[in-house]
C-alpha cells in the first residue's frame, strides 16, 4: 500500500528524527531524506509536502547546505523549521543576519490566530527556541508570528506555499508544537491521515515473505524490546525459516539468559540457539576503561560469534540462510552516524549499525530501521506479546559493560547484576515500571568509607539513574518517591557485598545522555 507521505529534509539537526515522530503521532507517514539528495530524485518521490528541518550550519558559512528553488516550483507545500527557513529565505532573495542577542530556550511568540499554520490556538504561545541567526528580510512574506527579539518568527509566503518557522514545533517544550504541525499537514497539506501500526504490521509480513521467498533467516536476539518483536514479527511472517541467535556476553542483567530461553524457545516457540560467549567477552574487555572501546569490543566480538554461529547454521542447512534480522531503530543510526549522509555529529557507536563484516554474506532485514521505540511497542502489542516483552526497560547492546565505569571484571558484574536487579523489582513493586522510560543501577569507579557493624569499610558507591520519555532522545529525570529510594538504598546497602554508598543521578538528557558511558 502507497501511504500518503511527507518527506523530510534533513538539514543535521539532532531532532530531526523528533519531526519524523510528531508527523506519524498525527497519522501521517513520514520518510527522512539527507538535504545532498538531488532535486530530480527528491521531487520523483510521491509526497504530499516537504519539511526542512534545523541544523547546526548557518548560511554564513563557506559550505553550508542550500535549498534548491526548485523545490518550491513544484508546487506543493513546504514547511521551514530553524535552519530550513533561514535557508529557504537565501534561496529566495532574502536577508538572514546574524542576530545581536541569540534565543535559546522557552520564548513567549505572538502570532495570528487566523493563519492555518495556528489555527485553533490562541495569539500568545510558548514556543522552543535555538538559534543564533534569523530571518530579517523575505520578499512576500506575511509575517504571522514574533517574539520580542525575532521580528519574523513565523512567516507565509502564499506564493511559494511556504511556511517557516524560526522555533522549532517538533520538541515538547514547544506547549502546542504538536496542534501546529498538525494544522500544517491537515489544514495545508490536506492530509488524510492513513499511518497505522495495524497496517504496517500486515505490511511488513507480506514485505517479508516476498522478500525471504524458501530462504532462511538469522536474527541477533538480545531479549530487549526491539529484537524481540523483530522476531516475533518474522516468525508471524516466515516460521521456521527464522534461527534466533541469543549471545551470552557475559555483561547481562541478572537471569536474563535463562528468561529469554525460557520465553522465546519454550513459551513463543521460536527456534534459538543459545551461545555463552560470557568468558570471550569478559577476557577482552580486561583492562579496558575507555567506553567507547569497550562498546567497539562488544560490537566486533559480537558480530565474530556471530558469522561462527552462522557459519555454523548455514553448513546446517546446506547453505540456504541468505538473510540477517536485526530490531535496529532509528535512534540507533542516528547517534551512530550522520542520518542518511547527512551533517548531523556522531553521538555514540551501535554494533548493529554498520558493524557487520563484508563476508558475512548475508543481506540485512531490518523492519524497524526508520521506526521509533514507542511505534515498536504498539506493534509488540499489535502482535500479542505480553505487557513484560513489550514494556520492558531499553537495555544498551553493550549491557552493563557501559554501566560499570572503568575497567570491567566478573566480580564487578556480579555486584552490579545484584544492585541492578534490587532496583528494578523495587519499581515494580511500587506500580513504577510503566510510568518511567528507563531504570538501572550504575557501578561507580569511586570507593568510600562506611560502617557496618561497628566495622570500618571501604566499597563502591553504586548510583540509581532513572528517567521519563518519549523516545529516547531526550529525557528528564524521574522523581522517584523517597520512600522508594530509601528501599533501595536499603537493600542494596545491606543484599550487595562491595556497595557502601548509593546516591541517585538528577541530570536530564540534553545535557547529559541516558547512560553513563
């Protein structure tokens, strides 16, 4: 089935992604495109508009990334946000200046509540704001909205179908962000609203089976959200022509290995074949303190077991395994490398992104590459699996390697396993589990003085990080009630040999991220 699309330009902005959200919140489909695609390929795709999104550049800079007018003179609707407006209003004869003061953060916005892009909403907005230069001069522009410090905040320009934006509608501190791009795409556009995860789950299975055809297919299951409905969704689609791989490695959370054993092999009935690699990847992650080694470790250790594994299966089957599944996400590319090309700055390495050798021989399918976790967990649901698959914790593919700062050990992991397993049941047991996006425990690299006893001890100090969000790419920290925290610190002061300290992680993401390495 054709949906009706969006196409987003991707200018580098870091939330780009957080676009591609908000359109699909709103029943639309959406696809990102890096801003080097060429014209000719950009205007050849079926869409009902165009979004330019932000970006780090500016239009002063010798090599900064331009809107092609051409775009503009097909006709259909076009929406600038940030950096899309500053650009669209070069490409069209306008002024873009340097601002004397720079807008950053929750700005109070005029605008004109007869205009479509507000429509619904009153004149005085809260709108996010991030820049440094700003629209002065755009030849046939209405301007429809202003704060005290950015005369053209929002601008038409009916010729052209454009609407700009110099605050950015995608990001919740933006208070009606979401009615606003709504208007755009229903009101503008003239969308229909087609975009159901029910539909894409039919999608994806008959996408599948023409694809597959009588081939075999392995898949990397971690026992994560992401993997786990990538193999339910397969195995709906191609039974036993699905192998699931699960790879010991040794930094897993507390009987992770025999729960997805018993769950995936015993109750879904999914073939598996379980590999304790747990002594390989401890040995080569001895000595190591830097994170993003410890990660590049994991990622090629991983994907060795792997291709043996593989090997292993496919001389089984006298060589029909021709593809590799994989429950990648969006936000996995996005941090991993510059989004489809574009300028966007690598925040951290995912081994499932890139990671695979040339002569592993196996074509990739990945059904949630352009997905966020939220739409994963609609179509966990949308499939069956039970409220624990599907509502589980984000878990990081280097496990607790990247929670334990400094050097990882077996002993390190052990008492990590045990703080980590104490904070998890502590949030179920308080109704806490749904309502927070992420929990874990933290080995810190800091030891401390404490009494027990009357006994003198010298331990690790373990912190409790916790966090609420949509998606993953920016979050606050999750008030956790004291008592709670109190139960937790309790036990694990007193269950955890080599923890005499806890203390709780109050930072929000940006500026700092989920994780800690």
């Amino acid at each position: 089935m054709q949906h009706e699309t969006i196409i987003i330009i991707d200018f580098g902005s870091q939330v780009t992604q957080l676009i591609a959200r908000r359109v699909r919140e709103a029943g639309v489909y959406c696809e990102i495109l890096p801003c080097t695609t060429p014209i000719d390929q950009l205007l050849a795709r079926p869409a009902k508009g165009y979004i330019l999104s932000g970006g780090p550049a500016s239009v002063h800079d010798a090599d900064h990334p331009r809107v092609d007018p051409a775009l503009f003179a097909a006709g259909l609707p076009v929406l600038g946000i940030c950096y899309g407006l500053q650009a669209t209003a070069e490409a069209l004869g306008g002024r873009v200046l340097r601002s004397d003061e720079r807008e950053f953060g929750r700005t109070a916005m005029t605008c004109d509540p007869a205009a479509d892009l507000f429509h619904g909403l009153g004149a005085q907005q809260v709108v996010w704001m991030s820049h440094g230069d700003q629209v002065s001069d755009l030849p046939g522009a209405q301007v429809i909205g202003h704060s005290r410090t950015c005369p053209m905040a929002a601008v038409h320009l009916p010729a052209q179908h454009f609407h700009g934006v110099q605050f950015h509608p995608e990001v919740v501190h933006t208070e009606n962000g979401g009615a606003i791009l709504q208007n755009w795409l229903y009101r503008i556009c003239a969308c229909a609203g087609d975009w159901r995860m029910s539909a894409f789950v039919d999608e994806q299975i008959a996408q599948i089976r023409a694809t597959v055809g009588e081939d075999q297919v392995l898949l990397g299951l971690s026992g994560g959200v992401d993997s786990s409905v990538a193999a339910v969704l397969l195995h709906r689609a191609i039974g036993d022509q699905l192998t699931c791989v699960f790879v010991n490695n040794g930094v897993l959370r507390k009987d992770e290995a025999a729960g997805v054993q018993e769950l995936f092999a015993e109750h879904i009935g999914l073939r598996l074949v379980y590999v304790d690699a747990s002594q390989r990847f401890l040995s080569l992650l001895a000595g190591v303190e830097d994170p993003e080694r410890k990660r590049k470790i994991i990622g090629h250790e991983f994907v060795a077991v792997f291709k043996d594994e593989a090997e292993k299966i496919k001389a089984a089957s006298g060589g029909q395994v021709r593809f590799l599944a994989q429950g990648t996400l969006y936000p996995d590319v996005i941090e991993s490398q510059s989004v489809h090309g574009g300028p966007a700055s690598v925040i951290k390495s995912h081994h499932n992104v890139g990671g695979l050798p040339a002569d592993l021989g196996l074509d990739l399918i990945e059904p949630f590459r352009m997905l966020f976790k939220d739409e994963v967990r609609l179509i966990g649901e949308t499939l069956g699996l039970s409220p624990e698959v599907v509502w589980r914790h984000p878990f990081p593919g280097p496990g607790l390697a990247v929670r334990i700062l400094g050097e990882v050990t077996a002993d390190k992991v052990r008492v990590l396993q045990e703080a980590d397993a104490i904070v998890r049941f502590e949030l179920r047991a308080a109704g806490l589990h749904r309502a927070i996006w992420q929990a874990f425990a933290v080995l810190l690299p800091v030891r401390t003085v404490g009494v027990m006893g009357d006994e003198r001890t010298y331990e690790n100090v373990c912190a409790i990080r916790a966090i609420s969000s949509t998606d993953g790419m920016t979050a606050d920290w999750y008030p956790i009630p004291h008592e709670v925290l109190g139960r937790m610190s309790s036990r694990i002061i007193n269950e955890v040999k080599g923890i005499n300290r806890v203390v709780y992680d109050i930072s929000s993401k940006p500026p700092a991220t989920i994780e800690w390495e």
